[in-house]
C-alpha cells in the first residue's frame, strides 16, 4: 500500500494502528515522576494481547509483521526493559509485579528468537522482513547486556525461581514451561550475532561473544547454568538440549589453548605472534623485492610468446620478463574464460563452529573459571542424560543437537587435557589428587558412548552430513587422545581402563575402514572437515601403531569378508548367513574357530597400507596447499604423513606427481613459501630434499615415470613402479555350499516338504520352477525309453519264432541312460554350486553330483536308477508342497528344521587341520585300544565262556557226519561269523561309549565328594611312604658308614668270587642297559661307591613303594585281586646286606637273580619269568647267629 508520501508500506495499516495502541496503552515516561517509567491501567492485558498477537497472526498466518512493528515501535528498549527494571529485588512478594514480569519474559523470548532463512517456506513477506529484524535483534541484545538500571537476566531468572524450586515431581505443565522459557530466553541473547551478510551500524563489541560472557557473569548466568548442569537427570530433565545450545553458543570457535593461558603467557603469546606477523610481512616484502619494478622498468612492456603450434600470444608488462613461471602465470590470468567457481561448502550460520573467535583477557578469565567448574560438577550428567536422549531418539532432539553434542564433548574432553597439562608443568598444583582422576569426563568413555559415536559416524558418512560427521570425528579424536593420556597416568587403574578401552575401540575392523574410508574420500567438504578428518587419520594411525607394537598378538574382529559373501550370495540366489543353519558338529565348530582367529590377526603394516591410496594422498595434500595459514601442528601432522608414505611404507612413488613436486617445491624455494625462520622449515627442507632425490633416481630406473607423473596412480601401477614387477596375488579355491539335511528322521516325502517350505520363505521360487522343469523332462525322456525298451523283446521273440526252433536266450536287460541336468542360465549355475537348499532339493528328488565336490564346473546328473514313475512321484510332491507349504507348530519355520550335515570325526578332523595319514575312518572305530566301559566291578567269566566255545567248536569240527561229509565251517562261514562278531561288538561299543559320555543330569556332589576325599588319603598315603623310606635310607646310610668303619665284608675271596660269580652272567644281559648300570655298580669296591650304591637302591625301594600305593588305589576301585610286590625292596636290600657280610657265602648267583626279577618285573608281561630265588640260609658259627640285629 502506498502512503501519502508515495512510499509503500511493508505492513498492513489496520495490523500497525492495533499494535500501536497496544503498545501506547502499555504505559511511559512522564515528566511529573522524574522521568520514570510508569505502566498503564491495563498493562498486564496490553501485554497479554501483545502475545495473542505475535501468535495468532505471525506463527500461524507465517507473517512477520506484528514482530516490525513491535521493533520499529522500539517495545523492548523503550518498555518490556522498563517494566524489568522496575522490580526491586527486595519486591519478591509482590504478586503484580512478578506476574508483568513474566509476561515481559513471554514477549522477549519470541522477539529475540533466531530467524532461520528457509528457501523452500520464504515468502515475499519474509523476504521483505528478515534482514529488518535481524538488525533490530541486534538492538535487543545490546540494550539487555548493556543496561544501565538493573541485571534484566538476572530479573528473568529471578521470574523462574519459585518453578525452579519445586521437585521434579511436584511440578506442573505451567512451571516446566517457565522454566523453559527462561532458558530459551538466554539461549537467544547468547546465540544473537551480526548476520554475516548485513551490515551493522552499531559497535559490535557491545554485542561480542566477550560481552555476552561478562554479561553472563556478571549477572549469575553461568551459576545458574552450572545448578541446572550438575542436577541433570534429578532435579531437571528435559532442559538438557536448552542448556547445551546455551553451551555451544558460548564456547564454539574458542581456542582451548589460548583460553588455559595465565595473563602473563597470553601476553607472551600476543608479543610472539606479534613478531611472528611482523617476520611474515618482512619475508613477503623480501620476496617483492627480489623482483621489484625501478624507476627504468615503470614503462609499458608487450611480450610474444611463441607456441607449439607456431602461434603467437601478446603478454603485456614487465612482469612477463622475469622468468618464465610469471610468464605463465601473466598468460593465465588474461584468459578470458574462467571456470564457474562453486561455493565452498559449510556452516556459515549459528551452527558453524570452526571459525576461530578472539576473547579479550577479562572475557577469558570468566569463561575459563566456569569450564572448570563445569567439569568438575556439571559434564558427566548433563552429557550422559542428552546421549540417552539421542539413543531413545526423544521428541525433543531435533537434527542438530547430535552435532553440537559430538562437538562440546570434544571441546571439554580438549579443555580437560590442556588444564591437566597446565596444572602439571605448574610448581604447586592446588589439587593433585584430582589430577590423576579421571572419573570427571568417565561418561564420555563408556562402551554405550562408542556405540553412539560409531552409529552416528556411519549414518552422517552415508547421508553425506559432512558438519555432522566432522564434529563427530572431533569427538573420536578427543577421546582417543584422552584415552592415550590415561595410558600413561602413574595410577594402574587408570592404564587399565586405557587398556580396555583401547581395546574395544581397535577390536572392530569397521572402526579401521571407516577412518580410512573417510580421509580416502574427501572432496570439497570445506576447510573444517579437511582439518578434523586429517586430524584423525593422523592421531587414529600414531596410537593404533604405538598399541599394536605393545601387543602383538592383537586381534580385530573382521566382517567385510562375510558381508562379501553374502552380497555374492544374494545375488546368486544362494544361502543366507549361517545364523539360521544349526551347526551341530564339534569339528565343524573348531574349524570355523581356527578359520576366524586367522582372519582376526591384525598387521598394521598391511592396515597401514589403505592410507597409501591416491585419495588419502589429495587429502593430504589439498590441506598441505594451506601451508601459510597452518599452526606448527597441523604443519607436523601433513610432515609426518609425507614421511609414512614415502619412507615407512616405502611407496614414495605415490608423491611423484607433477602437481604434488610443484606444491612441495613452491613451500621451500618460494615465491611465498614457508617462512624459513619457522621451526619446521628444516623438517620440510630435508623431507623435499630426500622425496625429490628419490623422485630423481626412480625416473632413472624406470623413465615410463616421466608419463605417469601427470596422473593419478592406482594400487597396481604403483607397485609396478615402485618395485618393478606387478603384485602377485593368489586366487583362492571356491568351496561347495555346505551339505544340508532335514532334522529329525523324517519321510522323505516330508523331507521334500520341509526343503520346498524353506526355498519359499527365501524367496526362491524361480529355483523350484526349473527343478520341476528338469523334473518334467527328464520323466518324459525316462517314460520313452521305457516305453522302447519294453517293445523289444517282444520283436526279437516273434523274429525268433519265425526262424524255427532255436532255443532263446536271455539277454541282460540295458541301463537306462543318464540324464544331465543342465543350468538355464549363469546364476543358476552359481547357485547349483553354491545354494545349500537348492542342492538338497535337488539330492531329494535324485539327482546326484558329478566330480569333485568342490569344483564350479561339476555337473549333476539323473542316474540310471531312477525309473519314469518315481521321477514322476518326486515331481508331484514339489507341485504339493508348493502350493501348500507344511505348517509347522509353534510358530516354526521350515528353516528351523534344517541343519548343517555332521561329517564323521576323521572327516571333520582332516577338514580343520588337513591332516591326511591314509588311515580309514572304520579302521579306527574298529581298534578299541581300551574298554569302552572302563574296568568293570566283578570278577568276568569271559575266559571259561571262551575255552568253553572253543572245546564245543573243537569237538564239533572233528565230526563227521552220517553220509561222510565233513561239518565242519567253511572259510565263507567262519568270515561271515566273524564280521557279524564284529558288527555286534562295535554296535555294543558306540551304546556303551554314549551311555558313558551323554548325560543329562547335573554333576553329582557326593560322588565328586567322595572322590576328592579318596585323592586326598591316596596322597597322604603316599607321603607317608616316602617319609617312612627316607628314614629307612637313613638308617641304611648309617649301617654302611658303621661297616666302612669296622672293615667288615673287605676279605679278598669273596670280592674274586663276587666278581666272577657276575662276570659269568654278564654275556646274557647285555642287552638290558639298566642292568649293566647295577651290575657295574655292584662292582665298585671303594666305600663311596658302594655308599652311592646304596643310595640308588633305596631310590628303587622308595619308587616301588610309590607304585605299591598306586596298585593298592587302583585294586579298591576295581575290586580285582593284584599280586603286590611289597617284599622286593626288603628282599633285595637284605640279599645286599647279608652277600657283604659273608662274602665265602655261595649265593650271590641267588642274589643276582632276585634282582633280576625286581627288575624285569616292570617290562613286559610276555617276556620269560624269571625263578625266584630262594631265601638263604642264615650263617651261623658255634651256635650263634652271625647276622647283626641292626639290618632289620
């Protein structure tokens, strides 16, 4: 509409004179009160109608023109302050006045609410309004921080405490939504910020981030912040994504490191960068200079340059004379087409969060005191209530809340590394206990924290929100780094839990495809997802190498090969995972164990490898091309990729590209290269040096590099150029689909049945509709032959009727033909070698395979056996089942009856191992090397029943009968009665072994009680013994020590009759090297050796005593009567004794013998039996004993 004046007004009159009414009726300054401001009758109806306004017109009609004319009626500034300012602190019981203030409080926070530009939903009308009102948001915020009278946040928070003090549970609606509203109030003032398109008129240092946080602290923002924060999840619940968009507003772009400075380092830090700045400029002006223009050289200049294709280019200025790169770059910037320039993509709105922000030192100071309290009272619930919230997927999460989340944990985590950092280097930390904890941030560290990190990193990669997935990637780093840092903390718990962690993290192959996928695929994602995705790669790869050099056997858990597999096989029409085959084979279990563990081991050279990729190369290099504007550390991070590629995995020949060696060469020689007074300008100087001499002697090696510098290298051409020769690479043999079978013994018209069900719920259909084609057709051929073969004995008999009368002969019926079954196409192919159910169909139904089983181009076959008919029953049951499936009760699936064939333990042996030793599988069920039952309880007749059979089989063979002919066996006979033994004694084994090793109750108490304590007294038992002939040793030591000394057993005869008594046996035992070592112990003369002697005797004794206790447990258990070979020790050492005492006594050929019976005693039971010898006569002179009492 247009005015008077010829303008037009952007609102509609009628709107602007109800508003305006509105907002006069409010109330004012007059001059009778001082100048102060006084509300009218009605305000608190005026402000109420004011509401109903922005409400019912703006939302709902989607106009914004109450909301102009409310801002060029300048209400906020001139009244909504006025009226806030005007409640006294102390006025707390003054119902009126808080009641106007809440309703003030209801206005502003839709007046201060972001304007969002949607292009899909703008109108004209929005058009005409947005970038007014951002402006006058602007205003908004500089006259609520800046006012002069009263804290206006500090009187809106004052407007929620009464709702803020209730208990969670004894609010109402009304004072969640006051809450809620204070809340968005602030979240507004603090995310209000200069549009970056509109041009403000006003200071915008009164509206910076810098004031917005003295504000806050100033008026007890962050207080309340840190209360709602640290009583998350008990006292407040659903104002936790208010308060993180509060957070995010404050600390996004904020320097962690310049914000945990002290005063005197960040005015250190601002006299270095200072001088830094200053440095540049002086290397810039240098680099001017060099080819500065003089006073001869002001004059115009026109330069022809000559072509390849004899044309001829003008150049003009004298630029164009120095050298021929300004030639060049003169030409090019004179062309007349230029390719369109697309817009970088990323955030330039309040979501935006890589923009660097500068804080003033009073703004640092606030904003660092409260990230500290904020981590340590306030970050584990608030961040652990909005993760849970994320995974339920609340109602109010909205799309960018998992981003600002991914991205403030990031942020803290950083803060909580850079304060322990400072606290330590600091002399006097004032809380070193704290220091070494880190149960502040734990939330953040935890297995359900993965969970949603991984889940969110693959949806944003798939969905391609790169702002999402790089504030998540920010997030994995930080916490990487955190957990590196727990790694090396002094407390053992702390590494622990680094440990686990990084275990779990590493475990997951597809955490490792994801990091290399992300930076392999980078494009033009913007300068902010550049530095978070080379910041991982490079962080993921340092710690991943420093953990897998501590733990080398380190393991992942791979399943990029099963996902292969199942993408071939559902492209086939093959078998599904094996999730739903039930695997009942023990040694099929082991195999697929052995065959995971070996997938499963991790090589990080090889992993390492996948960053070698052209694409992770652009990468690297695309962020390397910001040299100039890069800190130390992202510099230090493209230095040590350049390094891992050209030297550790030794494929320089990926960085031999012509655009690659122009950008490197340009950082070191200029013109505007690296600042050579840098820190890591000799780092870069030596890795150029060393990359361009390689690059030198490789195209030496191999000038084919020369042409393949100007393009992009995949993995082949690499390695050929790298090493000379192409990758080898072995194909693997492809293996049969497993060998299924139907459950439970059933018919075989319902095993057809159960398969059909099974194919149908897999969707396989075209599959049962060629099987009964092949069905068909191999019946109708089968029916012909038939029919034909029937026909001809009929002919040849009337032929040989009319021949006369040769006699006829019978002739062999002939075989049916084989029929082959043939694949009507590729993927029927496939899935003949590769769908289990559809090879138990086809078993089913008779078809049988052809060749190895394993080979692809194996081919089936319908054998001569199967005749018309039952080709024809077999194909009426598929047509049966087909159209009525079996119903199983339940709720079972046909799948569910459908299980992986067992293989027999020799098969499933070889299989795991490959072990082939030629030996049969019923060769070795028949060698039962032990009782199946294990040693019976009562004494067996089986010997008297077997000589008993075999005097009746004697006696019967020795017979004839009556007509003279022998009764005897036959040899067909006996072979026929000895399998059938056989047959039964196998059968009889396998029960027994089944009874022995399947059962179904529990483990037994009491017998595993009374076991126990019988193991116990055998060991006591046996301790006993070995105490009791260690003293009889002793004794034994002492009696020789006493006869050494007394010269008793010394006279010269009986040492010759000794010696010669063992010589003359000596040639019979030869053999027994155990016997020779006692015979020439025997024969030592000197006391020591006599005193070892005896030793090695009691040695024997002491073992033997042993073995007796042994036969004796083994005889209680048993019940079986054993001869015990107590009295061998004894015997022995008596016959040593008593030949030593009396050597002209004659029997030490006795004695001999009796120690070689103690001795072969223990060899084989078919070995001769030795004759005992008989005890000696005891030596007696005069009447008396000669033997000493003291032997015994």
């Amino acid at each position: 509409m247009e005015l008077a004046d010829g303008k037009r007004d952007v609102v509609d009159p009628e709107v602007r004179a109800y508003v305006s009414s509105l907002v006069t009726a409010l109330g004012g300054s007059g001059a009778d009160e001082d100048g102060r401001y006084i509300l009218g009758d009605d305000a608190l109806a005026c402000l109420r109608d004011l509401k109903k306004w922005l409400k019912l017109y703006d939302e709902k009609a989607n106009r914004l023109d109450v909301a102009r004319c409310l801002a060029e009626s300048n209400l906020v500034g001139g009244d909504l302050l006025q009226i806030l300012a005007a409640w006294q602190e102390n006025a707390t019981e003054d119902r009126l006045k808080s009641k106007i203030a809440l309703a003030c409080l209801e206005l502003l926070v839709p007046l201060t609410w972001p304007l969002e530009k949607n292009t899909q939903e703008m109108t004209v009308n929005h058009h005409r309004h947005i970038p007014f009102l951002q402006i006058a948001q602007l205003g908004y915020k500089r006259s609520i921080i800046n006012f002069d009278g009263a804290r206006i946040l500090h009187t809106a928070v004052r407007c929620a405490l009464p709702s803020m003090a209730e208990n969670l549970g004894d609010r109402s609606t009304r004072d969640e939504g006051i809450i809620k509203l204070l809340l968005y109030f602030l979240r507004n003032i603090a995310q209000i910020a200069p549009p970056p398109n509109v041009q403000y008129d006003g200071d915008e240092a009164e509206i910076s981030r810098s004031a917005t946080i003295a504000a806050f602290d100033y008026q007890d923002i962050f207080h309340l912040l840190l209360t709602v924060s640290s009583t998350m999840g008990e006292d407040f619940n659903t104002q936790d994504v208010v308060v993180m968009d509060i957070l995010f507003s404050l600390i996004k772009g904020v320097d962690v490191e310049k914000l945990f400075m002290d005063e005197k380092k960040a005015s250190n830090g601002n006299m270095n960068e200072l001088a830094k700045l200053r440095k540049k400029e002086a290397a810039m002006l240098r680099g001017y200079q060099t080819n500065a223009p003089t006073r001869h050289n002001r004059f115009g200049t026109m330069v022809w340059m000559q072509r390849e294709d004899a044309k001829m280019t003008t150049i003009s200025g004298q630029a164009a004379l120095l050298d021929g790169t300004r030639t060049l770059a003169k030409m090019d910037s004179t062309k007349k087409f230029k390719p369109p320039r697309r817009a970088l993509k990323g955030e330039n709105g309040p979501l935006d969060f890589d923009t660097p922000i500068m804080l003033n030192a009073q703004a640092n100071k606030h904003l660092r005191s409260f990230v500290e309290d904020f981590l340590d009272s306030g970050f584990n619930p608030l961040f652990n209530n909005i993760r849970k919230a994320i995974d339920r997927e609340a109602e109010r999460i909205m799309e960018y809340h998992p981003r600002q989340f991914f991205f403030l944990v990031s942020w803290f985590l950083e803060a909580e590394r850079v304060r322990r950092r400072n606290k330590k280097a600091s002399k006097n930390p004032t809380a070193p206990e704290d220091l070494d904890s880190y149960s502040l941030v734990a939330t953040v560290l935890n297995q359900e924290m993965f969970v949603t990190l991984n889940r969110t990193m693959d949806s944003t990669y798939e969905n391609k929100s790169w702002q999402d997935l790089s504030a998540a990637m920010k997030c994995f780093t930080q916490i990487l780094l955190t957990v590196q840092e727990m790694s090396e903390s002094s407390l053992e718990e702390d590494q622990e839990i680094a440990e686990n962690i990084l275990n779990r993290i590493f475990y997951e192959e597809t955490t490792h495809d994801r990091v290399a996928n992300i930076t392999r695929t980078y494009k033009d994602q913007g300068f902010g997802y550049l530095d978070s995705c080379t910041e991982l790669a490079h962080n993921y790869l340092r710690i991943l190498e420093q953990y897998a050099k501590q733990n080398t056997d380190m393991q992942v858990r791979s399943r990029r090969r099963v996902r292969r597999k199942k993408k071939a096989a559902r492209a086939a029409g093959e078998d599904g995972p094996d999730n739903d085959i039930v695997d009942e084979s023990d040694g099929e279990d082991e195999a697929r164990a052995e065959r995971v563990s070996s997938e499963r081991k991790f090589d990080f050279k090889r992993f390492s490898a996948r960053f070698v990729t052209q694409g992770c190369v652009d990468t690297f290099v695309t962020f390397t091309a910001y040299y100039n504007d890069l800190k130390s550390a992202q510099l230090k991070r493209c230095h040590r990729f350049f390094y891992r590629v050209a030297f550790k995995q030794e494929m320089s020949v990926m960085l031999f590209k012509v655009d690659i060696i122009a950008l490197l060469h340009k950082m070191i020689k200029g013109p505007e290269g690296l600042d050579s007074q840098s820190s890591s300008f000799k780092e870069w100087d030596e890795l150029v040096k060393q990359i361009i001499r390689k690059c030198t002697k490789k195209i030496q090696e191999r000038p084919e590099l020369v042409v393949e510098m100007l393009f992009s290298k995949i993995n082949s051409t690499a390695h050929y150029l790298e090493y000379g020769y192409e990758k080898q690479t072995v194909s693997s043999k492809p293996r049969a689909a497993a060998e299924l079978e139907v459950k439970g013994g059933r018919e075989w018209e319902d095993q057809i049945g159960v398969v059909v069900g099974a194919m149908l719920d897999r969707n396989e259909g075209e599959h049962l509709q060629w099987t009964k084609t092949q069905l068909e057709s191999a019946e109708s051929e089968r029916r012909s032959w038939e029919g034909a073969n029937a026909a001809m004995p009929s002919v040849e008999k009337d032929l040989g009727a009319e021949g006369g009368d040769t006699p006829a002969v019978d002739i062999e019926q002939p075989k049916s033909p084989s029929i082959l079954v043939k694949p009507d196409n590729s993927a029927r192919k496939v899935a003949m070698f590769k769908n289990g159910h559809l090879r138990l169909l086809m078993t089913l139904v008779g078809f049988r395979r052809a060749g190895d089983e394993d080979d692809p181009e194996g081919s089936w076959t319908i054998p001569s056996s199967l005749s018309a008919d039952q080709l024809k029953e077999a194909l009426d049951l598929v047509k049966k089942f087909e159209f009525s499936p079996p119903i199983f009760d339940d709720g079972q699936e046909a799948r569910d009856f459908i299980k992986r064939k067992s293989a027999s333990t020799v098969a499933r042996k070889r299989a795991v191992f490959d072990d082939d030793d030629g030996i049969d599988a019923d060769e070795e069920e028949e060698e039962l090397l032990f009782e199946p039952g294990g040693p019976t309880a009562r004494k067996s007749d089986a010997l008297k029943e077997l000589k008993k059979k075999r005097r009746l089989r004697r006696r019967e063979g020795t017979e004839d009968d009556e007509d003279g002919e022998d009764r005897r066996l036959t040899e067909e006979q006996l072979n026929a009665r000895a399998e059938a033994r056989r047959q039964r004694e196998l059968e009889k084994n396998r029960k027994i072994k089944s009874e022995m090793y399947v059962v179904d109750s529990e483990d037994d108490e009491e017998a595993d009680a009374a076991f126990y304590a019988k193991e116990q007294e055998l060991r006591e038992r046996t301790t006993r013994l070995f105490h009791e002939e260690q003293e009889k040793m002793r004794q034994r030591n002492n009696i020789e020590k006493m006869k050494d000394l007394l010269h008793v057993g010394k006279e010269k005869e009986a040492k010759k009759r000794q010696s010669s008594a063992i010589t003359a046996d000596s040639d019979d035992d030869d053999d027994d090297p155990l016997l020779a070592g006692i015979r020439n112990d025997r024969t030592r003369a000197s006391p020591e050796q006599s005193d070892d002697g005896a030793g090695r005797a009691s040695a024997r004794s002491s073992s033997a005593a042993r073995d007796d206790v042994l036969a004796e447990s083994e005889d209680e258990a048993t019940d079986t009567p054993m001869s015990s070979p107590h009295i061998r020790p004894s015997q022995s050492k008596r016959r040593k004794v008593f030949k030593e005492a009396n050597p002209a006594s004659p029997e030490p050929e006795a004695v001999k013998t009796s120690s070689m019976m103690v001795i072969d005693d223990d060899d084989d039971e078919d070995e001769e039996v030795v004759p005992v010898a008989r005890p000696a006569r005891q030596r007696m002179r005069a009447g008396f004993i000669m033997d000493s009492s003291d032997e015994e």
